[in-house]
C-alpha cells in the first residue's frame, strides 16, 4: 500500500529540476519506434579486479550490485561531467524477477566531482536502502512512467543473481543487466539500435572494464582522477607559423595587384573592376581616410549595396591599419547604431543614400572624386597593417548579437591554408553567393579571391534566385569554385537545374547537415566535382575544419583542424572524452579571437584558459566526436543557436525581443521542422490579444528579415517538464494561432487585384493548384530562393517593391497586399 510520506520521499528526491543522465547518442533516431540491440561481455574470475569484488562484497549479491553500480556510476559522471547521475533499477528480492514497470526504484546521486569509490559506494548502499524503505510508492506512476515515456531515468542496471533476469518493461535507452555465474562476471547490455552505434556500446563496454579494474587497485580514486583510455593526442599542425606572423594582408595584396595588374579582380552585372584599378581606387580612398585622421586600430564601417564598392573601402581600410566592419544594407537602423556604437565606429563609408541621413556615414564614391589632385594627399604608410583586420557580429547566446575583432595572423593563416587545400589560384573564378548579411561567410569567398588572384564573381538577390540567369553569369564568366550552405545547392537540386554544377571543380558547403542528396546526385553527375564540408565559428577566423566528402556516409564529418589549429571534445567537467564519445567542441591555436568586444563575463565563459595546454581555447558550444583517425563529426548545437538557410541565429534573441513588448509576458522560439521559426507568446494577465501587425512592426524594428517568425502562437500557461524547463510539445498543443481577422468587404478592388497576382504568382513558384490569401509562402513550399524569385516576378508583371526584403516580414498575400497598397 502506498503511503504519502513514500510518495514524498521520491518527489523530494527526484526534485523540480531533475536532469536526466544520458549517454549522448550517435544518430538521431526515433525512439518510438526502436528496437533493442544486445551486446555482451564477460569478466573472468581469474581476473584481480573480479576477486577484489568478491572480497569486498563476500557472498552478498545486494554488495555486489551496490559494487557494480558504483563503478557505472563513476563512469557514466566521467562520459558526462553532470552534477548528478541517476540509474534506475529493479526492487531486490522479487521472486519472479521485474515484470512490471512499477517493480523500480531509483538511484540519484548528488555532487560527484571529489568523490572516491569508496565513498560512492557507501552512498549507494544508502541509497538503495533508502529505496527499499520506501519501495511501497509507485514510482512508475507518481512520474508516468511508460513503455515510451521515462521522465525520471535513462540508463537502468540490474543484476540477475539479486533481482531476476526480466526486463524492465518501462523505456530506456541503455541497459546493464550483470550476471556473476562465479566462473566470470558477465554483463549484457541492452540499447536502442535507432539511438547508437555498435562501435559506441563496444567502446562503453571496453571502459566499463577499465574502470571496474581501476577502482579494484586504489578505492580511493575519484572520477575526476580517472583518464580516459585511448583519447588522442592534441596536435597542433604547426606550418609556416613564423611566416605568417610577419607577414601582412597588405603586402598579399600587392605582391597580386602586381602580378595580376589586368586580370580582373571582381565582377558585378555588367561591370567588372581590375586588380589594377581597385588598387588605385582603394589607395585614394584610404589617403582621403588618413586627411580624416583614421588611425590605426580604428574601426571603419562599410554599408555598400555595390560588391565593387565593398571591395574598395576594405582594401582601402585595410592600407591605413584600421579594422573594416560590413554591415548589411538591409538591416534595421537600430540594430546598425547598435554594432556601430558597440565597437566604436569612427564613420561609415556608404553607396546608400538613405543612411547618409541618418548616421555619421560619408559616400564612398565621392571620396575618390574629392581627390584628383593626388599630389595633395598624405603617404600611405608602408606595409601598414593593424593586429586586427575585421569585426564581425554574430548572434550571441546571451540573446544580443556580439562583436569580435578577428586578427590579421588568424586570417593570413586561414586564407594560406585554404587556397593551397582547394588548389585556389589566379586561374580560377569564385562565385560570391553569399551577402554581406552571413557575417563572415562573405569575407571567405572575397579574400579567398582577392588573395590568391581570381576573380570573384558577385551577384545581386535576382541573379541567386534566377537559375536562368545564374547559369548565363557561371558560363560567361568560366566559374570554378563556391562556397554556399547546402540550402542551395538541395534547391538548385529540386528545381531540376544541375546543369548549373557543369563547370565547376570544387564546391565548398558549411553552415548546416549535408543532405546524401546532395552527395549521391553529384556524385554520379559530376564525379569530378571535389565536395567539401566546412566547419567553424566565427570566433575562431571563419573556419577550422575540412573534410573532402566522398560518399553520402561521411557527409556529416567536418574533418581535421588547419593549419597551427587543434581541436578536442571535452564533457561538461572539460574533461577530454576519447574517440566516439559526444561533447563539446573546443577549438584552439591562432584563429582565436580575444573575446567579445565589451562583454568580458561572456569572454570569460567561452575563451577559457588551458591548464594542461598552456593557452586559451574556445568552447563552441557545439556538440560532437571524434572518429578514431582524428576526423571531427559534427551533431548539433547544445544551446539556443540554430543555422536556418545558412544564417546562424539565436533564439533567445527573439525571444528577448518579443518580451520587450510590455503586454507579452513570455516568449519562446523554436525553429519548426520546416527551415520556419515559431514563436510561442503568454500574455500578461492584464491582455486578452495580441495584433499580429503590431507584433510584426516591432519586430521589424529590431531584427533582420530572416529572424522574424512565420508564425505567432498564443498559449494561457506555461507547462514545465520534470527538470523545470518549458514543455513545449505541451505548450504546442495548448497554443492557438495569432491570425489577422480578414474582411473581405474593407479588401478594396486594388487590393484584390494584387492579391490575385501574388497568388498567380506563388502558383507558378510553388508549382501549387490552390493557394489562399491566407498561406504563409514558407510554410507551403517557399524558401529564401523562391522567395527573391516571386519579388522580381511581382516586378515583371508592373507591382512594385522597393523592399527586396518585403516577403519576408509579409509571408502572407494579404499581408503583402496591406504593404504593396500602402506605397501608392
């Protein structure tokens, strides 16, 4: 019978914040429908550490199995680095063994860092005859324990000589289940074949062992103390290292303009500039900065439409030693003063008349007509170079974007690197698919080109979104290489356009999974087609990773670390886990950056200094594992950052701005299956409703296009899970759309004409029969591509948009016609 004060133990003891210890799985499959796999291994009596046991414990199988758990607990703290650990197991003493799920009981143990297996193992006989005493209580019922659902534990042992040899019917994804037959200690370990790789439960095992060996030769060795067998050595690939050091972008630049004076260095539409002529373009502007007493080290920013245009002003910062920041033209004019005013811009140099007004900005056209009298100008120093060559932002876990100053060592190293692994040369064409609003992923492609002699073939938003003229602009201009997200090559793949692939001799991906798509469809058209996948934050200069992709197996490996780079995965202790086991990624050598600019806490958290090391090392936050040659698999993010078509967002970003809204109470954000963002909004207790178009022009205030929701939904309360966070799948069902109420008698004849053009329009796209007013364009088929396709056809047909940007704050037709409506 059941009694309150044992259902109180087990509440208290689980608490309102219980993490559920797991072994971070492989692949990422569907527990639902799994099924278990079975791998066994044995220890012998002969073995020191069995007699050791059997010692210890006498002829006490409940010694026995507080022994073995004891050992699994300690391992399972080392692969994790939790504050707790919690098994579950059987009751002892059940005749018939554990036939039902409520025959359980649980084992949490608290604050494992320092202690010893000595200690561990007095608290599990505490434990367990704390479990026993109070074994009376349901637990697969106070915590809803099912055959699909275990709030409460993920990982069970039990041995067989104590508690039977059935299985716990309830779910888990690893089980230990021993068996001592007094010739040898044998242990069979059940898993979920959707969840983990035979390799992974073979290499489990393999530590099971070595660590039930270890504690049998010294009782006193914590967890702590305890290093993983097999973990790889860091190497750090030193190469050219004393060149790069010395050696200035500048100085690249010119030993290019010098060789290649003629050949052409960028082309855009119809016009294309010399290396020759962008030198000398770039040399007035960067004198007319020195008569404006830019010194060196400051930050100059660049919001150009025209790829020509960037290109002058960043050659042209760079001669004069200060740090160049691209900043999109397309972004909220708050968030511009934001980054301009967080790292210290001295002035902007603009081609954009509408930020002339509105910030200290100058143009940079009329800078170079300022100066024909060049006689007049100041002296370029020589070889002058600054120690920092860009700031980038990027969306930061704390929910604000984050500056950092990339210095020019990490970005010499880089470019080297890169141009002699991709046999990048002057005969090459770079084709520049990215915009200046992909952070840094701009800047690969641009001094990938500029660097190494080629040409950099930039195009604007029609040219990415017309694969017609796309493939007009690859041909004429003898394209060989690009650097995109996978994104866009899987919807050059959709849209039947492979052909555009012809001519190409490497093409490099990054910024999201790799579709087998992607890598069977190549393959076997272009087999000659070199495939990449790149990886790296933009903390750490760009990328620090590569890996040549050959088959659709090893898509999803990043590779091996650059030049003067290391990477190792380390748990939640910064432990360093061997080969095959999932942690954080942590980056170090010259590609690291000193921090956030102005944000030391958050400094202080991610770039952590190396005891064993004896340098700082980044902490991406990303989680994966090394194979056992070295090469890096890439699962996913640990925090709040996804990458959606290639931009990497921040979640609580939007969270943060949807919160500063005094009638929304709470806020959550999940990127949905669909490439979308959802947000999920709790009204303060005080409103009924929220306006859709009053969410939306707030929003539109503060964040870029690609990081405003496709859809608002409205929830009352705010349901947890058993370790306190939002239960979203709850929260999911419990939410009602925040849709616009549309009347078709105040939709005025110009109004309806414009909606049944977009529709047309969207008909054609989307190759759909039936659209309404009302679809979202993303979540009926359409992405960024198609997007920029539908706004040019708008064009075509006689409706105006003067915001390239407007599908994406107006996803529906009727919310685009309000906006088209609302020019005239």
């Amino acid at each position: 019978m059941r009694t309150s004060e044992d259902k109180n133990y087990w509440l208290d003891q689980i608490g309102n914040n219980h993490i559920i210890t797991t072994i971070d799985s492989f692949l990422e499959g569907n527990k639902l429908n799994s099924r278990l796999k079975e791998y066994t291994f044995t220890i012998k009596n002969t073995d020191v550490a069995y007699k050791k046991m059997k010692d210890l414990c006498g002829n006490s199988y409940k010694n026995e199995f507080a022994y073995l758990v004891s050992v699994l607990t300690l391992l399972l703290y080392s692969f994790t680095g939790d504050e707790c650990v919690t098994i579950g197991c059987p009751i002892p003493d059940i005749k018939l063994g554990c036939d039902a799920i409520n025959d359980i009981l649980v084992l949490k143990y608290n604050q494992l860092y320092e202690s010893s297996f000595e200690d561990t193992l007095i608290t599990t006989k505490r434990l367990l005859k704390e479990a026993l005493e109070h074994a009376n209580a349901a637990i697969a019922d106070i915590f809803q324990i099912t055959e699909s659902y275990n709030p409460v534990f993920d990982i069970y042992a039990s041995l067989n000589n104590l508690q039977g040899s059935n299985h716990f019917k309830g779910y888990y994804s690893i089980g230990f289940y021993f068996n001592d037959t007094n010739s040898h200690l044998e242990c069979k370990i059940t898993y979920q074949e959707s969840l983990y790789k035979d390799k992974a439960i073979m290499d489990i095992a393999k530590h099971f062992i070595y660590f039930f060996e270890y504690v049998a030769k010294n009782q006193r060795i914590s967890a702590s103390e305890i290093e993983f067998i097999d973990c790889l050595p860091i190497q750090k690939n030193e190469r050219n290292i004393n060149f790069i050091k010395n050696e200035s972008i500048n100085s690249l630049f010119s030993k290019i303009c010098i060789n290649y004076p003629a050949k052409k260095a960028l082309v855009y539409r119809d016009t294309y500039i010399t290396y020759d002529e962008l030198n000398n373009k770039s040399e007035l502007v960067a004198k007319w900065l020195l008569k404006k007493d830019v010194k060196n080290g400051d930050v100059i920013g660049i919001i150009c439409k025209s790829p020509l245009n960037i290109a002058i002003a960043v050659i042209a910062i760079l001669k004069v030693g200060a740090v160049h920041l691209i900043i999109d033209s397309q972004l909220p004019l708050n968030r511009v003063e934001k980054m301009s005013s967080d790292c210290d811009v001295v002035f902007s140099l603009t081609d954009e008349e509408a930020y002339e007004q509105n910030m200290k900005a100058y143009n940079i056209i009329e800078t170079q007509r300022e100066n024909d009298d060049t006689a007049l100008l100041p002296n370029l120093p020589h070889n002058n170079c600054c120690d920092d060559v860009y700031v980038v932002y990027t969306s930061g876990t704390t929910g604000t974007p984050k500056g950092i100053r990339i210095k020019c060592k990490s970005l010499i190293n880089f470019i080297i690197w890169r141009n002699r692994e991709y046999s990048i040369n002057s005969e090459d064409s770079i084709l520049q698919m990215l915009s200046p609003s992909s952070f840094d992923g701009y800047l690969i492609s641009f001094y990938s080109a500029l660097l190494s002699g080629a040409t950099l073939v930039c195009l604007d938003k029609n040219e990415r979104a017309d694969f017609d003229k796309l493939n007009k602009i690859l041909i004429k201009n003898d394209v060989t290489n690009m650097s995109t997200n996978p994104t866009f090559i899987m919807n050059i793949i959709a849209c039947g356009y492979t052909k555009l692939f012809s001519g190409f001799k490497s093409i490099i991906m990054g910024g999201g999974h790799i579709d087998s798509l992607i890598v069977t469809t190549l393959n076997k058209l272009y087999p000659d087609i070199k495939l990449y996948n790149e990886y790296g934050p933009s903390e750490c200069c760009m990328a620090v990773t590569s890996h040549r992709v050959m088959g659709k197996d090893d898509r999803n490996i990043i590779g091996r670390a650059i030049d003067n780079t290391f990477i190792f995965v380390i748990n939640k202790r910064e432990k360093h886990l061997p080969p095959g086991f999932i942690g954080e990624i942590c980056i170090g050598g010259i590609c690291l950056a000193d921090g956030y600019i102005k944000d030391s806490e958050l400094s202080a958290q991610k770039f952590v200094y190396h005891q064993k090391l004896d340098e700082m090392i980044y902490k991406t936050g990303d989680f994966g594992y090394l194979t056992e040659s070295g090469e890096l698999v890439f699962i996913n993010r640990k925090d709040r950052l996804v990458k959606i078509n290639g931009y990497r967002i921040d979640l609580s970003e939007i969270e943060n701005a949807l919160t500063m809204m005094k009638q929304i109470k709470k806020a959550i954000v999940i990127a949905a299956s669909n490439a979308q963002l959802h947000a999920y909004i709790m009204l303060d207790q005080n409103e009924t409703e929220m306006n859709l178009d009053t969410i939306y022009e707030h929003l539109m205030n503060l964040l870029p296009a690609y990081m405003i929701p496709s859809k608002v939904f409205q929830f009352n309360d705010i349901y947890l899970t058993s370790s306190g966070k939002p239960d979203i799948n709850k929260i999911k069902k419990r939410s009602v759309e925040v849709t616009r109420r549309i009347n078709d008698k105040e939709i005025t004849e110009s109004q309806k004409y414009i909606i049944s053009t977009i529709i047309s329009i969207w008909k054609d796209t989307l190759g759909l029969d039936n659209i309404k007013s009302s679809d979202n364009f993303f979540e009926i088929g359409g992405n960024s591509l198609k997007a920029i396709k539908a706004i040019a056809e708008l064009e075509n047909r006689g409706v105006s948009v003067p915001d390239p940007d407007a599908i994406f704050k107006y996803q529906t037709a009727y919310d685009l016609s309000i906006y088209i409506a609302s020019l005239k």
